[in-house]
C-alpha cells in the first residue's frame, strides 16, 4: 500500500499569509494526487486532482504541484474561509490512500 | 448536479450488520464509478471500498476485507454498502463519493454522510 505522509499536520497563519502544505508518497504515484478541503462538520471538497488541475470554481489562490513522490499545495493569500483541514490523496492505485491532514488555524 | 445522499446509519451492537445505501441523481450513473469513505469521529478520511461502473470490479479496504460488501443496482442509481461483523472501531460517517474513472479517479462529488455507530 502506498503511505501518504503529510507535513505539518498542524499550522497556524495570518489572513494574507501564503501557506505550503506537502505530501509525500511512499512509493511513485506519477501525479495522481489530490487535495481536499473539509471545514468542521462539512463535507470534504475536492480542490485539485491529478497533482495540479483546479477543481472547477475553486479560487486560484489555490495551487498543487509535484510528481512522483513529493507534492505540495499552496494558498497564495490565505482568507478567512481558508482556515479547515486539508487532505491529500492518492489516486495512482488501490487501495486509496489519504494523508493525515493538515489542520490550518488562525495565528 | 450531482446529489448523493446516503442512508441507513444507526446505533448497532458488536457484531451486527447494517447496510448502506446512496442514492444518486444529476448523472449517467451506470458509468462512474462509486466508493465509500469513511472518518471516525475527530479522525481523518480512510477509504473504505469502491466498485466499477457496471459494478464487475470491486476493491475494499484491508480493514473491512470479508465483513464489507459494496454492490450497486444502476437501473435505481443506488448504491450500497452492507456492513457486517461490525467492531467498535467501524463507528464513523460513511460517506459516498463518484468518481468517473474507477482506475485514476479521485472522488469529485460526495454525498452528506451516515453516521453508524457501533456500540453496547
């Protein structure tokens, strides 16, 4: 099974700020990978798939990049409806894998 | 647009089973393909199961290997999950999800979830 490590799996940050969250896979997932984000209570959203396709109707200050084994996705300006968790997936192979999120605070 | 809306959760005992259904509408539902995720409370997303389109291939979870079958039936646009032998640690929102090509696909649309929870 592929082991999907998420780093940090906690952060605190500023409206404004730009934010990096990073995933690596234990083995080679080409780029299928993809970031979800869940707000408390909510149902996961679907932000990017295949490591840097915007979901339809999400805000470009939303970006993912890497290949292989190493992603990340960045928020370029962080805004208040921002502050949720983050998942990433793998979507190379089964079983699906995801992180163990990242949990994004207001600072 | 895709709605999915799952049903069936509960309260149920150690050792009961349970089944689960998704109901699915706004797409051509015989060709995407569906899984199940679920996330135990404060905990993070684990896939649970999935099926392919015509419902011919199915993958599971080590973790439910043998106790859960996922099945569909495309002529209602429902899809199922019958939970059996259920342990402490299967309580959790299921949720549905689609994704359109059973092999690459990463869940695009998910339904609101069921809670089953597993206890005496």
């Amino acid at each position: 099974d592929v082991q999907m490590t998420q780093s940090p799996s906690a952060m605190s940050a500023s409206v404004g700020d730009r934010v990096t969250i990073t995933c690596r896979a234990s083995q080679g997932i080409y780029n299928y990978l993809a970031w979800f984000q869940q707000k408390p209570g909510k149902v996961p959203k679907r932000l990017i798939y295949a490591a840097s396709t915007l979901q339809s109707g999400v805000p470009s200050r939303f970006s993912g990049s890497g290949s292989g084994t190493e992603f990340t996705l960045t928020i370029s300006s962080l805004q208040p409806e921002d502050f949720a968790t983050y998942y990433c997936l793998q979507h190379n192979n089964y079983p699906r894998t995801f992180g163990q999120g990242t949990k994004v605070e207001l600072k | 647009e895709v709605q999915l809306l799952e049903s069936g959760g509960g309260l149920i005992q150690p050792g009961g089973s349970l089944r689960l259904s998704c109901a699915a509408s706004g797409l051509t539902f015989s060709t995407y393909a569906m899984s199940w995720v679920r996330q135990a409370p404060g905990k993070g997303l684990e896939w649970v199961s999935a099926i392919s389109g015509s419902g011919g291939t199915t993958y599971y979870a080590d973790s439910v290997k043998g106790r859960f079958t996922i099945s569909r039936d495309n002529s209602k646009h429902m899809l199922y999950l019958q939970l059996n032998s259920l342990r402490a640690e299967d309580t959790a929102v299921y949720y549905c999800a689609t994704h359109y090509d059973f092999w690459k696909g990463a869940f695009d649309s998910w339904g609101q979830g069921s809670l089953v929870t597993v206890s005496s």
